[in-house]
C-alpha cells in the first residue's frame, strides 16, 4: 500500500512538473513570440523609414527639376529666338544633377529644343538637338560632343517628323496649367526608368508660348534597393499607384517588352516573376495600396513572411516602400531548438523570452529618451524665448512711452536709436529660435508692403554712433527714385543688412564704412531689383578664403573669433535668407584694401492708397468708448507697461498676477476684453482661458474676446491658444501701438 502511495504521490508530482513545465513553455513561448514579433515589426519601420528617407533624398534633386520648370517657364530663359543660351542653361543644369538626363522646350508651332546625357557615341557624351519649322518642313540639327562638349559628330536631318505637340508631358502642362508630374516610365532612348516633369509657358499677356521639361532617371533607386539589407533573405521594392514597379533590387526585372513591336515599359507587380514579392504585394487589404504605414503576413512555401509598407511622403510621388522577410529571420533558431528536453526549452525559452524583453525595453527606453530630449529641447527654447522676449517687452514699451514724453531733441535720437537697436535685438531672437528652419530652408518669408529706404536709414542710424566710436567714417547713399514701398520681409531684409553692416564696422579700424542702395527694373512688370552695396576699407579676405566664409562657423582668419568675437554663423544666414529672397551675396576684397558686400533682392513695387507706416489706428480722431480691461500678466514690470499704455485713453484697467487670480476676478468685474499671458505661475493661461470659457457657457453668457500674450516665438503657439479658446494672439514685445489695434479690432464697428 505504501508502495502504491509511493507512486501515487510521484506520478502525481511528475504530472504537476509537466503542466507547470507545460504552462512555462507555452507562456513564454507566446511572450517571446509576441516580443519578437514586436521587435520584428519595429525593426521593419525602422528599415522602412531609413529606406523611405534615402529614397526621397535620392529624389531631392526631382524637386529641384520642378523648381527649374517653374523657373524657366516665368524666366525669358526658354525663347526659340535664342537657342543657343537656352541650350547652355540646361546643360549647366544637368551638369548640377547627375540625376537630370535630359532638359527641353517645345514651342506652340512644334519646334523642340532639347539638351540631353547621350553614351551613343561616347561614354559620358552628350547630345543635343534642334527641330525648327519653315511652314509644315521640319529641320534637325543633332549635334554629339564628349563630356569636355567637344563636337564629335554634328547633322542636319530633313527627316524629321517629332511633334512636341503630341506628347503626353506637354499635353498635361497645359491641360493642367501648373508644374505637373508624370508616371515612372522606361525612357525610349536609355532604356533607364524615371519620370518626366514639365511646365507651361506663358508671355505677359497670358498666351501659351510652349513647355518646358526635365527627365529625371530614378534607376539609381533599384541600385539602392539591392544593397538594403533586409533580415536574412527579405527584399524591398518601389511600387507607384498603377501597379507599376518603379524600384526593385534586380533592376533587370524592372523592364518588360510588349506588344508587336516589343516597346519597352515597366513590369507591373502581378507580372514580376519573383514570386514572393508579388504575394507580399497581394498580401494588402483589398489590394489597394495604403495611406499610411501598414503591417502584413503572407504565406510562401510553407514560411510565414511578414510585410511592412510605407507611403512616400511627398504628394507629387504617389508610391509605396514595400519590404517583406521570412519570419524565420527572426525565430528560427527557436523553432529549431523547441524539441530539446524540458528543462533546456524551459531555460532556452525563459532566457530568449527575458533577452528579448530587455532589448524591447531598452528599446522603449531609447524611444523616452529621444522623445524627453525633444520635449526638453522644446521646452528649452520656450523658455529661452520667454525670458528674452518678456524684458525685451519692457525695454521696447518703455522706449515707445519715452518718445511721448517732452523729450529733447538729443534726447530723441538717442531713444529713438535705444528703439532700433531693441527691434534689431527682437530680430535676432527670432533669427536664434528659428535657425533650425533656416538650415532646412523651412523658414517662411513675409510678404507685406514696407519702405526700403526706411529700413536702410533705421538699421544705419545703430551703426553711426558704433562708427564714430571707433574714429571711422560712415556714410549711406540711397537711389532717390527707389520705390517708396515695396513688397517682401522687411524683417529678414533688415537682419542681412545688420549683419553685413555689423561685420563692415567691426572689421574696419581705420578709413571709413559706405552703404549705397541702387536698383533696376526687373524682367517682370511692376518688380525691381535693389542692390545694397556695403564698402569698407578694412583688412580685406583672403582670396582663397572668399567662398569659406559663408559656411557655417567659418571665419576669413582663425584670429578673427579671438580679436573680433563673433561665431561665424551671420554670414550664412544672411546667405540663405538672400536666396530664399531670390537674391544672392556677393563679395569683392582685396588685402589691405577693403570688402564689398553687395546684397541683392527682388521686390514687387506697392502702391496702396493705404498709409502703412507708423500712423496706424492710434490717431483715428474717433476713440472707442471707454471699457473694462482685465489684464493677466505675472510680470509686475509688463503689468506697469500696460498701465502706462492705457493711463490717458479713459479704459479702465484691472489686473491679476496668475491665471487662476484672473479667472476669479473675471467672474467677479465681467471685463469687456481679457488680455492673458501664456506663462504664469498657479495656474497658466491655457488653463484661465479654459475656465473662463467653461464658466461663461455654464452661466449661459456672452463669450468674450480674449486675447493671449506670448513671449513665446516658436511655430503653432498661436494654434495653441486659439483651441485654448483665445480669439485673438499676439507676441511679446508688445507695443501700444499693437494694443490699440487689438482694442480696435474687437469694438470698433
């Protein structure tokens, strides 16, 4: 009996190993499935995204191709009446793109001109050719020369029948009159796939003068493609909207002959002979391709594969990165392993399971962390830009108040120069917080009326007392017949002459400082061109030197940092925002002799009966009846600032010192306009506003305006505040003048 008992408690030990072996094996099977799943499916995105991004940096110079149809299609560039310019242009244009393989402009009579890559003759060649009407008699001029454009072979062909007319990519220009973009297609001469853009030309009275187009190879792409490694044994393709594929590892299955003629397009996924890549393509949902990333599993022969696809960012390429591996890439060795003895598989499975956790955490942990630096960095430049802007606010307002007071005429000057030299310090603020756009080419450029000869006498006016501090000279000379307002940013205008003026008066010890302003017409009506000219007689560049100095932190001389200060980047800056302008810089120096800067930009003449100076609304004759305002603003020096703002206009004026102070005194005055500041302490404006706006549908009242103040400068700040319930926004600095015009704004009738 005992020995029945004996074997009776054993096997019923044995049989609780094994369910508890049992439940550890698959439990941790299924978490360290699902962990690596996980890991597999993050893994994927990342490969995606990586493979997303070199493609699109790839196709960079594609966008460029649109911009330079655009361009020649608003420029006199492309004209039949001078061919040979034309043809110079587009070669040096696909001399800057290895990508651009052919340049070209057909005209409304079916003349073409086309400058083109051409290996027929040469490796490296190129070819070009002119087909000019006389009536319905066409005539080429075909010329081959070498990579050095040496003619090798040159032609005259009265045989030519090719119609610019009939062809698809100037059809779409101007049936869709705008830059358009074509399908991926097999170009017939290079056998290469890519994609044509193309753009309308018009004359200033409207009337179509013809097309202008670039073709962009893209079989670099596949190239790519066929060195990105994917798991083991996965792939990654380019597919666009038609099925068609535009990019695959093996580029030689990317064309396929049809038809009679055997004319040569691009397979399509369901004729690619790879069969695993056509069943990853049909392994997406009702076959379409997605709008976002989205995640996939197929079978093949036995093997589970998973499938990762991502949309192209830009609109003008509607394609999508596919990428598929075997899920074996990544749980092989485990499945290969799950039939060893218990107690290994628990061990085997319980480390893998605790290995993959770890990297999964790490992971994760990796995520925070970029994410929290984001965060900081965000949160770093908001407070920078309030700590800055909210003394500038005082020092700006302050200098505004002075100027009303009976000051004498010494001492106007020097406020109105304490004035200048406070909006040029607000401008490099905002030119500090918005550097990251400017190295991306993201920062936007205003287009409002102002008078250049304003902003060129203000900005020297900083300068003049700098100058004779140092016993130099300065002077400015402004054209008299430049127009007395123009269109464009007079901030970002402002800030390059600062810099190129500062860096004149800084370098220059002895002699003297020159500014002088000219203009011409430009090609358009109603544009002109200024030229800002800044002359200095100090110790000149280094003719070596004169490109380096526009890169980033880059200075003629290594003393120059040590004897002048400086880091280097203003010159860059002013490089970029004079391009964006559609300008450029440029500079003449020699030793011991001096520097020209010479800035240049076009302008759209403006003409407005409008006043738009600095008369504005604060001297309609007309004031507004008196109200009740509530300001809420933890700074006691702005809240003063706002004090002296309104002490004369009969406005009574009420205050709070955070936002939960100014939600109850709201409640309890019911101000006719609430002014809130964004960053308060207790309770910050985001949170009154809300309040406020909760209080007022509660009570069944009528909401009212409320307008927020920021010293925050940084990109949807204004979108913020306005879902916060805000009507209105504005920036600090805050002038009386902007205060006025929000009180207008929101009462005047």
């Amino acid at each position: 009996m005992n020995f029945f008992k004996k074997w009776a408690l054993a096997a019923g030990f044995t049989f609780l190993i094994v369910v508890f072996a049992s439940i550890i094996i698959i439990s941790s099977s299924l978490t360290f499935r699902k962990t690596l799943t996980g890991l597999a499916h993050n893994i994927m995105e990342n490969i995606a995204s990586y493979t997303l991004d070199k493609s699109e940096d790839y196709l960079r110079p594609a966008e460029k191709a649109a911009e330079l149809t655009k361009f020649l299609a608003d420029s006199n560039i492309v004209t039949s009446e001078d061919p040979s310019s034309m043809i110079s242009y587009f070669y040096q244009q696909i001399s800057l793109y290895p990508q651009f393989t052919s340049v070209y402009y057909g005209n409304t009579k079916g003349e073409f001109f086309m400058a083109s890559r051409s290996n027929s003759i040469v490796e490296g060649g190129y070819y070009t050719k002119v087909l000019r009407k006389d009536g319905e008699k066409i005539t080429g001029e075909l010329l081959w020369t070498d990579q050095n454009f040496k003619v090798i072979k040159e032609e005259i062909d009265d045989t030519q029948s090719y119609d610019p007319r009939t062809r698809p990519w100037y059809n779409a220009a101007v049936r869709h009159n705008d830059v358009i973009w074509t399908d991926p297609y097999v170009f017939f001469t290079g056998k290469k796939p890519g994609i044509t853009t193309a753009s309308p030309v018009y004359d200033a009275n409207g009337i179509l003068l013809g097309v202008v187009g670039v073709d962009i190879t893209i079989d670099e792409l596949s190239t790519f493609l066929s060195k990105t490694k994917v798991g083991k044994t996965g792939k990654a393709f380019i597919v666009n909207r038609n099925g068609d594929v535009v990019a695959f590892p093996d580029i030689s299955k990317l064309r396929r002959s049809v038809g009679a003629n055997n004319k040569i397009r691009l397979s399509r996924m369901s004729e690619l002979d790879d069969e695993t890549s056509r069943l990853a393509y049909e392994s997406l949902p009702h076959g379409r391709l997605p709008s976002k990333q989205i995640f996939t599993t197929f079978t093949h022969n036995g093997s589970k594969y998973n499938a990762m696809f991502t949309p192209f960012k830009g609109t003008q390429w509607p394609w999508t990165i596919g990428i598929y591996m075997p899920e074996d890439d990544y749980l092989g060795e485990v499945k290969a392993n799950r039939n060893v003895n218990i107690l290994i598989s628990i061990f085997v499975v319980l480390l893998a399971g605790l290995a993959g956790l770890v990297v999964a955490k790490r992971i994760e942990k990796s995520r925070q962390e970029a994410v929290a630096a984001n965060v900081a960095k965000s949160r770093f430049l908001a407070v920078m830009s309030h700590e800055i802007r909210t003394p500038m606010n005082v020092i700006l307002g302050t200098t505004d108040l002075l100027k009303a007071t009976g000051l004498s005429e010494e001492q106007q000057k020097l406020v109105d120069l304490l004035g200048n030299a406070g909006e040029g310090l607000t401008d490099l603020i905002n030119d500090i917080l918005d550097m990251s756009k400017v190295e991306a080419g993201l920062l936007d450029l205003e287009h409002v009326p102002f008078d250049p000869r304003e902003v060129v006498e203000r900005v020297c006016s900083v300068f003049v007392i700098a100058a004779s501090a140092k016993g130099i000279g300065f002077s400015w000379n402004i054209d008299p017949e430049i127009p007395a307002s123009v269109l464009g940013d007079p901030g970002r205008t402002r800030q390059v002459l600062i810099n190129l003026i500062g860096n004149a008066v800084k370098f220059t010890n002895e002699g003297q400082v020159q500014v002088k302003v000219t203009f011409e017409k430009g090609d358009v009506e109603g544009m002109v061109r200024l030229h800002f000219a800044i002359q200095d007689s100090g110790p000149g560049i280094p003719k070596e030197r004169m490109e380096s100095i526009f890169e980033s932190f880059t200075q003629a001389d290594a003393t120059v940092s040590r004897n002048y200060g400086g880091t280097g980047l203003g010159l860059t800056i002013s490089k970029k925002l004079s391009r964006m302008m559609g300008g450029d810089i440029y500079v003449e120096s020699r030793l011991s002799e001096g520097s020209t800067f010479t800035f240049t930009a076009p302008f759209e003449e403006f003409v407005s009966s409008a006043d738009f100076r600095e008369k504005g609304l604060i001297e309609r004759a007309d004031p507004l009846s008196p109200l009740t305002i509530l300001l809420v603003e933890d700074n006691a020096s702005n809240r003063m600032l706002f004090q002296h703002y309104l002490e004369d206009s009969g406005h009574n004026v009420e205050m709070a010192a955070d936002g939960k102070a100014g939600f109850e005194m709201y409640k309890s005055i019911r101000p006719d306009i609430v002014f809130m500041d964004i960053e308060m302490p207790i309770m910050d404006g985001y949170e009154s506003t809300l309040a406020i706006r909760q209080w007022e549908k509660y009570s069944s009242v009528q909401a009212v305006p409320i307008v927020a103040l920021s010293a925050h400068a940084l990109k949807g700040m204004e979108e913020s505040v306005r879902d916060a319930g805000c009507t209105g926004y504005a920036t600090k600095p805050f002038s009386k003048k902007q205060l006025i015009e929000q009180l207008e704004k929101h009462f005047r009738s």
